[in-house]
C-alpha cells in the first residue's frame, strides 16, 4: 500500500511538471509571434536588403499588408471543387481588388471581393454574399462567406491553396 502511495505521488509530480513545461513554451510562443507581427505600413525587405517600393516593381497595398509584387495583378483561369472560373486582380485607386466569376454561378457577374491582401507570395481574400443586395444581384440562394488562402508561384504565373466555407475546407487553384 505504501509503495503505491509514493509512485502515485511520484507520477502526479512529473505530470505537474510536464504541464508548467507545456505552459511555459505555449506562453514563449505567443511572445514570439507578438513580437513578430507586422505593422501597418511596413515594407517587406527584398534579397538584396534594400527595402522595397516603387522601384523595384512594389507596390504599397490598398488594404493592411504591406507590399506586393505587381507580377501577381492579372486575370487567373481557376478551380475550385469541380467549379471553373476566373479569378481578376488589380489596382484601383492605388488599392489592391479583386472580382471572382462564375459562368455558372451569380447570373454570370463578376463578384467583388472583400479584404484583398497580398504579402510576399502569399494572398489573402474574402468571397461572401452578406447583404440582400447581394442576394439579388448574383441570384444566390443562401447567404455564405468564404476564406480563401494561398500562394502564387515564384514568377507569379499559378496560385494555389485552400478556402473555407461553413466550416469545411476545400483546395483551389488558377493558372494565367
């Protein structure tokens, strides 16, 4: 009886350790990434060091994420979960946009997307039917909002990644 005492004890210690150790690296992680977080306004540093702008083919996005490279503007023919479609990016109003279209969805329209980024070779945008406005004009039968992640390739010419729609998870894709 004893022995099992002191191994039950002995046991509950390193387990009680084990958790201020998980603790302690979970709380060094969140400082970590805190620490890490880019402000509004910066400007992402290219190979050479210098920091990038207008000379070197950078641009300042419209929205909140930095710079992106303007080999990445352009028309993409996609694929998304047996769907085909066209996705656009450009500059308006020294902003980064962005519309999606579907020949078989929203009567044809181009659908404006929301929250358009791009960082590095990263892209970052929202396709959401929210409004009755909305609703009307691309002839959808229920209200959604999909996430949509990615990366282009190095010299800009695919994108690929994952978007999220009520709470499943779907790839994409799109070629120049």
């Amino acid at each position: 009886m004893c022995r099992q005492s002191v191994r039950a004890a002995l046991l509950g210690r390193c387990q009680m350790k084990s958790v201020k150790i998980l603790f302690s690296l979970i709380v060094i992680l969140l400082l970590f990434i805190a620490g890490c977080k880019k402000e509004k306004g910066d400007f992402i540093r290219t190979g050479d060091g210098k920091k990038s702008g207008e000379e070197s083919g950078l641009i300042k996005n419209g929205s909140k994420s930095g710079t992106y490279d303007k080999k990445y503007l352009g028309s993409y023919r996609l694929r998304i979960t047996g769907f085909t479609g066209v996705l656009k990016l450009y500059e308006e109003d020294d902003a980064l946009k962005g519309t999606i279209q579907f020949s078989s969805w929203g009567r044809g329209k181009e659908q404006p997307l929301k929250k358009v980024r791009i960082t590095g070779e990263k892209i970052y945008f929202i396709r959401s039917v929210s409004t009755r406005r909305e609703l009307e004009e691309f002839g959808g039968s229920r209200y959604f909002k999909q996430e949509f992640y990615g990366s282009f390739s190095g010299d800009g010419s695919r994108v690929k990644g994952y978007f999220k729609d009520s709470g499943a998870q779907n790839s994409w894709d799109g070629r120049k």
